[in-house]
C-alpha cells in the first residue's frame, strides 16, 4: 500500500477516478506563452534534473499531510520551454481534461512548486495523481492538479474546476483548524499561508 494511503490521506477525484493510467506513456504537453512549446515524455522528465523537497498538501477541506515530493521543479520547466516575459499565469489539466486550475508564475517559479511523481521515494499511483502531478505547497491543494497531461502558459488569468464553484482564485491558505495526517488526523490549527508547522 502507498505511504498515502496508509496514513489515511484523502483521495479527491472530483471529475471521477481516472481509472488505471500507463506511467511508461505518459505525456505532458507544455504550450502557449512561450518559445519552446513541447511535449515532454515519462521518460523525458526522468531525465531532467529530480528535486525532492520537505512540504505538505493543504486541502481547503482543512487537512494536510507532510512529506518528501519528488519530481521536477516548475521553474526548470518555466526555463525549458522558454516562458515569454508576458506569461502570468499556469494553467494545468488533469488527465480527461475536466479538472484544471491556474497558479501564478512566481508561485510556480518558488523552490518547492513541482511537477511531482514520487511521495516518500515511492512512485504515486493514480490515486494521488500519479504518474505526474502539480505540487504547490504554498496555495491550498486546489491549485495541486493530480495526473496532469497539459500545461498551458497563459497571459491572463482563468478560474478552474474549483475556482468556478466557489473556491478562492488566489489559492491563499487560511489560517484556523486543520487535521495533521501524518498524526492520525489529530485537529490541530494552521497558520495562513505556507504551512510549515502547526501553530
Ligand atoms: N484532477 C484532480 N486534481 C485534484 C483534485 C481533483 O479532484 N481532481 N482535487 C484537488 C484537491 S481539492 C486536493 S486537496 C488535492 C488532494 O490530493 P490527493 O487526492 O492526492 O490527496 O488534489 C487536488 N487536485
Ligand atoms: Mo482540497
């Protein structure tokens, strides 16, 4: 069983499960405000520069669960496929293109923005958004697109699957109580913005 799963960390597929994805197929298209549009494989992504870093996912729904995300940082990609200076915003959509939300470029270009593939140095399954995921650790889980095939780089912003219905479009994490997974989902209280540690 997955790390995740064992510690009981929630599932959101709120499109529907996407059902078994081929990690060895997988392809993530990078296209719009920038020069270098271009698709980039499982295998092209295993070949850039890894980067692990210590951050939780904090949902909205007042959970959070702490760990090493590994994967590729966004500011290499931003640099990759040379993002034009009129690029604002990065809008990603999950596999089924149904769910998408946008993330401003310096949230994306911080050092812990990632497209992730790896919890705790064990592959994600589809369940958490495998084989690649958005990883943001500083706006709520929202803004953390699971199973991504497509990054578009936009001059503008557009509110996504959530944002439509009523979530924030800044993504702002809010301080109050929030459930710490990796303690059993003890109630404890957060701080706002980045969460670094219970309060
Ligand atoms: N495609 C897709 N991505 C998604 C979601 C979703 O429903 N569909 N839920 C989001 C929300 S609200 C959160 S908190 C996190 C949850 O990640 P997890 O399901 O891996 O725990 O994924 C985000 N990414
Ligand atoms: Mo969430």
């Amino acid at each position: 069983m997955h790390k995740l799963a064992k510690i009981n960390t929630p599932i959101f597929w709120a499109e529907g499960h996407p059902g078994s994805l081929k990690r060895e197929d997988w392809k993530i298209e990078i296209s719009g405000s920038c020069d270098n549009p271009c698709i980039l494989s499982w295998q092209d992504l295993q070949k850039l520069p890894q980067k692990t870093v210590q951050a939780r996912l904090t949902s909205v729904t007042r959970w959070s669960v702490f760990g090493a995300w590994t994967g590729v940082s966004m500011a290499d990609i931003l640099d990759l496929v040379k993002a034009k200076d009129s690029c604002t915003h990065l809008r990603f959509w999950s596999v089924g293109m149904i769910y998408d939300t946008s993330i401003p470029r310096e949230i994306a270009a911080k050092e812990r923005s990632l497209l992730a593939w790896a919890f705790d140095d064990e592959l994600l399954t589809e369940d958490y958004g495998g084989p690649v995921r958005a990883f943001t650790p500083y706006l709520w889980g929202y803004k953390s697109a699971k199973s991504i095939i497509k990054i578009e780089l936009l001059d503008h912003y557009i509110p996504g699957f959530w944002e439509l219905r009523g979530y924030t479009d800044s993504g702002k994490i809010e301080a109050g109580p929030c459930r710490d997974i990796n303690d059993g989902g003890k109630l404890k209280s957060i701080p706002a913005g980045e969460v670094k540690d219970f309060v």
